[in-house]
C-alpha cells in the first residue's frame, strides 16, 4: 500500500486524505493523528484534502495511516 514512500519521517510531511469534507472530519483526524508519540502538530486543510504533520521524532508512515483509518478516512499513498 505505501510501497512506494519511505517507512518513516521526521519534520513536517503532508499526505492526502479521502473523505474529509467537515469540521468534524477535521477534528477526528487531527485527534487520532495527535495521538502518536512524538506527533507536534497536525495541520488538516479540507479544502485541498491534505494533512501536514509534524514530529519530533521519526513517524511510521503506517502508524498514520492507520490513525487516519481509525477516524474513518483513507490516507492516500
């Protein structure tokens, strides 16, 4: 599935989400996101259907997606 990204990363990456179209779309994604060790933000823009995340530490590229899927969405690869 995300095969062709790198397993993790560090600073800010923005990734594409399907099904987002309201504030509360926005809210339980960041929520779940924000839920990550090591997440320090998490930017959702509904407009454009991304999400910019930024950490501290390295993320797995797999913990997101399945906070994403948790909420509900789909995170693109």
């Amino acid at each position: 599935m995300l095969s062709d990204t790198a397993p993790d990363f560090t600073a800010s990456t923005t990734f594409t989400v399907t099904g987002m179209s309201c504030a509360h779309c926005q809210v339980a994604v960041t929520e779940e996101i924000s839920a990550i060790e090591g997440v320090e933000s998490v930017d959702v823009d509904l407009a454009t259907g991304t999400v910019t995340v930024t950490a501290d530490r390295p993320i797995d590229r797999a913990d997101i997606a399945a906070a994403v899927d948790e909420a509900g969405y789909v995170l693109v690869p």
